[in-house]
C-alpha cells in the first residue's frame, strides 16, 4: 500500500527542496522526521510538513501502522515562476524570478 501527499506552489526553488529531499529519500518515518526537526533550512520544514500530512493519510484512510512505514518516493518538481522587476540605474530594470516547487512525498509499508 502506497500513500502519498503533495504540497503545491511552495514558496522555495525546487534546487534547494531537493538537497533536503535526498536526505530523507528511503529512510523510515521516524529517522525521517528526526533529520528534518533538527536541520536548519527552510524546506525541511516544507518537507516535514508533507511528509506528516502522507502519513497521517496512511494511518486514516488506509489504516497503517505507522512503525512500519518509511519513505518510498519523494520529488520536487517545479513549480509557476513568478517574475517580478526590480529598478536598476538610469531606468533600466532587471528581472527576479521568485520560483516556486511542488512536493511529492509517497510512503509505503512493504
């Protein structure tokens, strides 16, 4: 049994997500967890916030225990850019890209 949960339009680039990602990829929910409540970066509090939500929905909807769970699958793919101006010298303007991700986190039993 496959569970999954997804967090859309995080406000972070789907490059840093994924340095936090491959620190989780694979590892049970409780060593998961622990690694993210503990790391400083801002998507590991994304992280952890999606990986609570699939294994809240494993436990609900399906009925899982949750010692046996660990992470299956976990993505970040990206997400709409938001591009905004910014005001440079002698009227030009220069682009940002506020860039957006969605997270995929899937946990599993078996």
């Amino acid at each position: 049994m496959e569970v999954s949960s997804t967090y859309k339009y995080a406000r972070i680039s789907a490059q840093k997500c994924r340095l936090v990602a491959d620190q989780v990829r694979g590892l049970s929910i409780e060593k998961a967890l622990n690694t993210l409540r503990f790391s400083k970066q801002k998507a590991a509090f994304i992280v952890k916030k999606t990986l609570d939500s699939a294994v809240a929905n494993a436990e609900n909807n399906e009925g899982a225990d949750i010692d046996e769970l660990y992470i299956s699958t976990i993505y970040i793919d990206e997400g709409p850019t938001l591009k905004r101006m910014r005001a440079r010298a002698k009227g030009r303007g220069n682009r940002i890209l506020k860039r957006t991700s969605h997270v995929t986190v899937k946990v599993s039993d078996a």
